[in-house]
C-alpha cells in the first residue's frame, strides 16, 4: 500500500470504530513519510477515543511542534489534558482553540468545566453560559469520549445543584437542564 492507501485505510477504519487498527494503520503511514500533521492529529484522536490519553497527548504535541496554532489539535489535546486531570493545561489548550476557531461551542463547555474543577466559578459559569448557545451534536460527541469518567467533574455539577446554584443566577431553566443532561 502507498502512503495515502494507508492513511485513507486508517481513516475508513476509524470512522467504522476500529481505532486499534486505524492506530496500526496510521503508524505504517508516518513511517512511510504521510503528512505528519494530518498522521498524528488522526492517531492521536484513536488514542483518545481508545482511553490512551498519554499516547494522545504525545500526537498532539507533535502536531503542535509542527503548527503551533493548529485549532484541531489544542482542541483535542484539551479533552486529554481534562481526562488525564491537568485542568490549567486544558484551560490553556481550549483557550487556544476558541482563539482560532470562535465556533466550536464544545470548546466553551470543556473550558467551563477545566475552570470549574480549577475553582475558578465566575469563570466557569461565562463559559458555560456561552456554551448554552450552541448545538447539542458537537457536545453529544464530546460527552461521548467521557463514558464514566463525567463523575470526575464534581465542581461543574456543584455549580448547577440547589436553588442557589451559581450558575441558576445566569442561566435560565431550559439553560441549565440542557447543561445537567451534558453532564450528568
């Protein structure tokens, strides 16, 4: 196979939910000299989604060293950061994304949460207020990669309990139910 017969391979078979062999597949192609950018943003997201956050964080940092405003992958790399508990980092990484790319709302939520678990409130609850705004798909796919690991953000849950939760003070009803469906 040539290089772009791999990483096409690669790509077919993470889309149909094979990422270990997406991952075998997109290795072969950065030993054959693919694009690296694309080579590791691609593995670095099956890494993610096969809960091999350390290799993940590995990609994205090698796609960062070769483009350092890569949206994609400080996006990804924030998700990483966030599961692995390194809340400041992802704070950094969705900052970074949000710069470039003012349209992923998901960014806002993961941020929120990142400053929630940080205990910074006011920030988190801006965050999530900005969230609210934008659709349900892209965050359905980003709750997606937390599978059981949602319970680990407890201050962002804190933040929406009781009648005097903080964010009950900014957000309206329909605001904060969609918020405690994303993250519960």
């Amino acid at each position: 196979m040539n290089v772009d017969t791999l990483f096409r391979a690669g790509q077919e078979r993470f889309i149909a939910g094979h990422q270990d062999k997406s991952i075998e597949l997109f290795t072969k192609a950065a030993a054959e000299g693919c694009n690296p950018v694309s080579i590791y943003l691609s593995r670095g997201a099956a890494y993610l989604t096969t809960a091999h956050y350390q290799e993940a964080e590995g990609d994205f940092n090698l796609v960062l060293g070769i483009d350092t405003d890569n949206e994609r992958a400080h996006y990804y790399r924030g998700i990483t950061r966030l599961l692995l508990g390194n809340h400041e980092g992802a704070v950094k990484d969705f900052t970074a994304s949000i710069a470039v790319n003012h349209e992923r709302g998901v960014s806002y939520l993961a941020r929120g949460i990142a400053l929630a678990e940080l205990g910074k409130e006011d920030d988190a609850v801006r965050d999530f207020k900005t969230a609210t705004v934008f659709s349900n798909v892209e965050v359905e796919g980003f709750m997606n990669l937390f599978g059981n690991n949602r319970s680990q953000f407890n201050r962002s849950m804190s933040l929406l309990e009781g009648d005097r939760g903080p964010l009950k003070a900014v957000l309206n009803e329909a605001e904060v139910n969609k918020l405690k469906i994303w993250l519960e």
